[in-house]
C-alpha cells in the first residue's frame, strides 16, 4: 500500500486556499455592497435635502402673502348718512357741509399683487399641470399680464425657458414640450457641474 498523506495535505491545503479566496471574495462583496448603499443613500439624502428646501421655500413664499394680507386687513369705510331728497334742497349749504367728500372705493378691485418671476411662474405651471408646450406656456403668460401682446411674449417666455432649462429646473422633450425636472435631474445636473 501507498502512503497518501502528501496527498492529502495537498488537498488540505488546496481547500484552504480555496476557503480563503472565497472569504477574501465575500469580503470584496460586502465592501462593494457598503459602497453602493453608502452611494445610494448619498443621493437619497441630498434628494431629501433638496425637496425640504423646495418645502421650505413654498412654505415661505405661501405664508408672506397670507402674512401681508393680515397686516393690510381692510379698513372699514365711513358709511355715508343718507338725507330724504327734500331735506337736501331745502337746506343746500347744510347738506354740502354734512355730506361727507366721497372717497375712492377700495375694494371695488383688489390691488393686483406683484407677480412672481417669470420663470418662477412656468416651473410652478409645469409643476402643477405636467408637460405644456411653448404655445400653451405663452398664452398663460399672457393671460397673467406678463406682456402686453404676444410677440413680446413669444420671445420673454422662449428666452426664460432657456434658461431654465440650462440651469436644470425643467427639461424638454423630445417632442419639444416643456416638462418639470425631477430632483434626480436636478441632482445629477449638481454632480456634473
């Protein structure tokens, strides 16, 4: 009979490097795995950042207008003293001292508020009602009293999207509309600047 045991502790030492590997593999993977979790909650993190300040913001910009509305509350007008007819002409120079000057009505209309900016306007149009076309975008900014005929706003409204599109706020598609970007988009276009 042949004496095997070189044999088997080559095996035995095969086996033992192959354990190793396999460890040293699986370790490799955890690492790998930390790494992308790290990554992915890195970006998941910055999104949330990013939509908290988006919170912020229109919390803000919708408090000062109920803020301002609260500290302009109406006044309440004099209520003018309605004379009969007859006594007013029986007693002309006292129903002109007694009747009180007429003031300018003042809530026959409300005092337009000044509107937000341009771009702000279309990023919250395309926020709230989807993809619009350049078309569609323009009449509304007319409709809001942004200019005052349509050529003027075909040219204000196609340089603001523009530009909004190069600072990564919106996106246009391939069929040319307008569309809001998503807080991927904007984080992306972050991490490439």
């Amino acid at each position: 009979m042949r004496d095997i045991r070189g044999d088997l502790q080559d095996r035995a030492n095969l086996l033992e490097e192959q354990i190793k590997a396999q460890e040293a593999q699986f370790e490799h993977l955890i690492e790998q795995l930390h790494k992308e979790q790290d990554s992915k909650l890195t970006g998941l993190r910055t999104e949330l950042d990013a939509v908290s300040r988006l919170m912020e913001l229109e919390s803000r910009r919708f408090e000062a207008p109920a803020a301002d509305q609260r500290v302009q509350a109406p006044q309440p007008e004099p209520q003018a003293v309605h004379q009969p007819q007859q006594h007013a002409q029986a007693h002309p120079q006292q129903h002109a001292q007694a009747q009180p000057q007429p003031q300018p009505q003042q809530h026959a209309q409300p005092q337009p508020r000044p509107p937000q900016p341009l771009a702000d306007f279309l990023i919250r149009t395309l926020n709230e009602a989807g993809a619009m076309m350049r078309d569609d975008l323009r009449r509304l900014a007319l409709q809001e009293g942004y200019f005052a005929d349509a050529d003027t706003a075909d040219r204000g409204v196609h340089a603001t999207l523009i530009n909004v599109v190069k600072a990564g706020l919106i996106r246009q598609l391939p069929d040319g509309s307008f569309a809001p970007a998503t807080v991927l988009d904007t984080i992306r276009l972050r991490h490439a600047m």
